[in-house]
C-alpha cells in the first residue's frame, strides 16, 4: 500500500508527458483495451508495408528493371 502512494506521489512530481508515457507503459503490461487496440494497429500497419512491397515488385517484374529517376538540369537565372 505504501508503494501505491508512493508511486502516486511521484507520477503528480514529473512532467506531463513523463506522466504520459508511464500510464502508456503500465496499459501496456495487461491485456486492456488499450493494448489490444494497439497490437491490432500494428497488425495493419505491417500489413500496409506489405502492399507497398508487393505493389514494388508487381512494378519490377513488369518492367524488368528498377526505372531511373529523372535528373533535373540546372538553369541559370540572371
């Protein structure tokens, strides 16, 4: 119980976004919500890098080779 309080009075001690990112960490431990939400985000967003793998090599195997980009030419302005 004294560490409970403990802990209280050093979350209301630190900054805002200290206090922040330590209720981020203690959500994260158990099986809330709010780590399931997060773990199904992560799930999408590498999901989503995949695509745009795929979606590249669908582009390379068409082509045959990776294309060149197009080099810009200087103009002098006077």
């Amino acid at each position: 119980m004294a560490e409970e309080k403990n802990e209280t009075v050093n979350e209301q001690m630190i900054c805002p976004i200290g206090r922040l990112f330590l209720k981020l960490e203690k959500a994260s431990r158990r099986k809330s919500k709010f780590a399931k939400h997060l773990s199904r985000s992560q799930i999408e967003l590498l999901k989503a890098v995949r695509y745009l793998i795929d979606e590249k090599i669908e582009d390379l195997e068409k082509t045959g080779q990776p294309q060149e980009k197009k080099k810009s030419t200087p103009i002098n302005v006077e």
